[in-house]
C-alpha cells in the first residue's frame, strides 16, 4: 500500500492543467464497442480507472493503439465473446465499477452481455437497478447469479420504448442511450441525467450516426439506427479536478490559475466556492484564485446558516461535496455539508477531526462545520484514503496543515487523479512519495 508524507503549510503558486474527464472517459471508451470502426478519443487521463478500462477492453478484443500520451484509437472488430465467462473477465471488471458500462453496447450490437458485480468506490450503496430496469423496458431479459457473482443479459430483440427513469443517474443514462441507439424504432427517456459529460457522449454518437435529440434535456429522444461508424473525440477537462484545485488554493492561501477549463461547462461549481468566500476570476477560460489570508462564508438572506447539497445536474455534483467540506474548515462562519446520494461519503470527517477540524456529523448524510477562520491552523497526522474524492480533501487538508501527515492508501486517490504529486510539487507543494 503506497502513502504519501507530505509537508503542509507552505503557500503554493503556479498553473496547472486538468486531466480530461474521468466519468466522460469511462462513458465514451466503453461507446467504442458500438462499431467495428475506428475512433480516436484524446485528452484520456492517465488514471487508474480508465487504464483498468482499457486493459479490459484490449482482452477483449479491441485493437488499441496510443498515438500520443493522451490519445488513443479503438477498433472494436473482433470481439472474443466468450472472454465474458472466463475468470480474467471476472477479476479485471469486478474490479471497476466503470466496466458496468460495457453492458449498454455489447447488448446494441451483440444481443447479449455478461458482467461481474462491479467494485469501486466503498462511499454506501450504489444502485444498479437503474440500468438494467431500462434494459429491460427495451426487452432485455437479465438475472444475477449470486454463486458467481454475475449478471447475465440477454437482448436478441431490443426496441425502443418509453422509458421513465427511476433517478437521474449518469452512467445509468449513458447505459441505456447505447443500447437505444441501435434498437429497432424509438425510445425516449425521461427523467435522463443532462451533465456535460452525459452530453458529450450524445454528441460522440451522433457524430457516429446516431439519432438523438433533447441533447442537454432531461428528455432524449433516439430514433434506432442499424449501425455505427467511427469518428475522433476529445474530452472535456475534469470538473472535479478543477474544484479541487479551486479549493487547494483557498485552504493554502496560495495564487493558482487553473487552465483551459471549459468554463461554461462548470454550472454552479464556481458559484458554490464563491459562497464560501473564495474569489476567484474567470481570464478567458481560465479560473485564476488569488492567494487569500481570510474566507468567509456567505449566509441565507435572512442570516440563517448557509446550506450546500448535492443534486442531479444542473445541480451541485456530489463528487465536491468532501472538498467543499475540507475548504469550510478553514472559512470565517459556519456552513451545513447535505450528502444526499451517499450515506457513507462524510465519515472521513474523522480524520479532519483529529487534525483541529470543528465539525459535527449529524448522520451519515449531514455534517455541520464551523470554520476556524485560519486563526488556529489544522495538524499533520497519519490517515487513510476511504475512496477517491475524500482521499483528495485529506490532501488538501495535509497541504494546509502545519506540520508532517502522511496518507495511506493513495492508490485510491491515484484512481482518479492523475500523476497528482507530481502536479502538485511543480506548484511548491511538499510531497514525497512513500
């Protein structure tokens, strides 16, 4: 198990790039199974994850080539279906919970799948329902072999439908536009996720052919097409990372600007850093976050305590709710953190506790933090990384703290975060890899 030990309370200056997206990646790479053409995808981050993803990908037949360092090809002609009951296939896709979204084109294009239960993330129960409830409506037939560990779908015969989602999941959404697309006749879904990334992969697919409108809605409409062809796509650059690096900046008091960052598409992310006190401005499209001694919390108009929470798009996402905690700590007032999807996400909180943190969990879901206003700064101490997005605050917490933390367990940060120490010591940062 790697760690990182890290030196905090050194002020940090500099640019830095974001990755590409890591849930747009673990969407489109997956859509390369919908044709037997060729399609090139850059700006792929170097992440666990999506490594894992397309190792997967590779076993199962698909031809890949890397032209660049984030850039890749993929050609899906001839796929080994039998590598779908063998061992290998279990371990690598129970592995990631990305490779769930393989399902949706191997059923377009094949009729059929086969997937282990996915793993990931340990943040509380993650639906699957949502997915295989809309292959169903489409006329996939699936049951879950709990000896094995597996869901097996058949799709012979998929047609379009109405389909009304029971949430407005993501990958959930993204799953069943690629089965629809190569359905016999019309689908439409309602209730369907519109985040950037869920509108990238629309995009990419009408570029390959498909029939999709409503892109940005939270109703699509697929006419079913009979193939596929190949195309180029670039993702965008990651919302998450930019966040994160937005709240980096304000806990070390240190002058950031993050790059290229496709600022139309960050929705109400800079806003919500803004409530917390944090200035920052948009230079073209870049964010630049001045280096600020003091932050302070914004209040309700009629002065009660400030409310964030998470909500399905074009709301506040929930992967930056555990930053928006950490950056709290260190606010002049007092704020209430409402994880709604995720009844397990806060309880790092723990460990922010034991570094001077002033913050009371309510329940699994709430957390209520009273900022120290940078009058009494937080301790370096020894913790783990939980899951990817908490694994990052606990960072953000040791780069402000005073004093020597070492993180344990990083290989769940580096699941979504690329090459971040090396990113992080080129803006000053004290990190040395254990």
């Amino acid at each position: 198990m790697g760690a990182f030990e890290i030196r905090g309370g050194k002020p940090l200056k500099g640019e830095i790039i974001p990755q590409g997206a890591k849930n747009e990646a673990l969407q489109v790479i997956s859509a390369v199974l919908l044709t037997a053409e060729k399609i090139t995808i850059s700006n792929i981050p170097d992440i666990v994850d999506v490594n894992k993803l397309i190792e997967l990908l590779r076993d199962m037949g698909v031809t890949i080539d890397k032209i660049a360092a984030d850039t890749y090809t993929f050609e899906a002609k001839n796929i080994d279906l039998e590598f779908f009951h063998s061992a290998a296939f279990k371990s690598k896709g129970g592995s990631l919970r990305g490779s769930i979204m393989i399902v949706g084109p191997l059923l377009a294009r094949f009729g059929k799948a086969a997937i282990p239960k996915p793993g990931g993330d340990k943040i509380g129960r993650r639906r699957l329902d949502t997915h295989f409830l809309g292959f169903e409506k489409l006329g996939a037939r699936f049951d879950y072999n709990p000896e094995n560990g597996f869901f097996n779908v058949d799709a012979s015969n998929l047609q379009g439908t109405y389909i009304l989602l029971d949430e407005a999941s993501v990958t959930g959404t993204a799953n069943v536009v690629m089965a629809a697309v190569l359905a016999k006749g019309t689908t439409t879904i309602y209730n369907a996720a519109c985040e950037p990334y869920l509108q990238q992969l629309c995009k990419m697919l009408i570029r390959m052919g498909a029939k999709i409108t409503g892109v940005g809605s939270n109703l699509l409409t697929i006419e079913g097409v009979t193939e596929l062809g190949g195309t180029t796509h670039r993702l965008l650059p990651d919302m998450i990372e930019i966040g994160s690096f937005i709240g980096l900046a304000a806990m070390t008091a240190s002058e950031i600007t993050i790059k290229d960052v496709h600022y139309d598409e960050l929705g109400m992310i800079p806003d919500v850093f803004k409530r917390l006190g944090i200035k920052l401005e948009r230079r073209g499209d870049d964010i630049f976050v001045p280096a600020q001694k003091h932050y302070e919390i914004e209040t309700f108009i009629d002065g009660s305590i400030m409310t964030i929470a998470d909500a399905p798009w074009p709301g506040f996402t929930p992967d930056l709710l555990s930053i928006v905690l950490v950056v709290a700590t260190q606010a002049k007032g007092s704020v209430l953190i409402h994880q709604k999807m995720f009844e397990s996400r806060l309880f790092f909180v723990d460990k922010l506790i034991d570094m001077g943190a002033q913050i009371i969990l309510c329940d699994p879901h709430r957390a209520t933090v009273i900022g120290l206003d940078k009058q009494m700064s937080l301790r370096g101490i020894q913790m783990t990384s939980p899951d990817i997005r908490a694994g990052v605050s606990l960072l953000i917490a040791a780069l402000s703290a005073q004093g020597t933390s070492t993180i344990y367990n990083i290989e769940q940060i580096e699941r979504g975060y690329q090459h971040i120490d090396q990113r992080l010591i080129a803006l000053g940062a004290d990190i040395k890899r254990l």
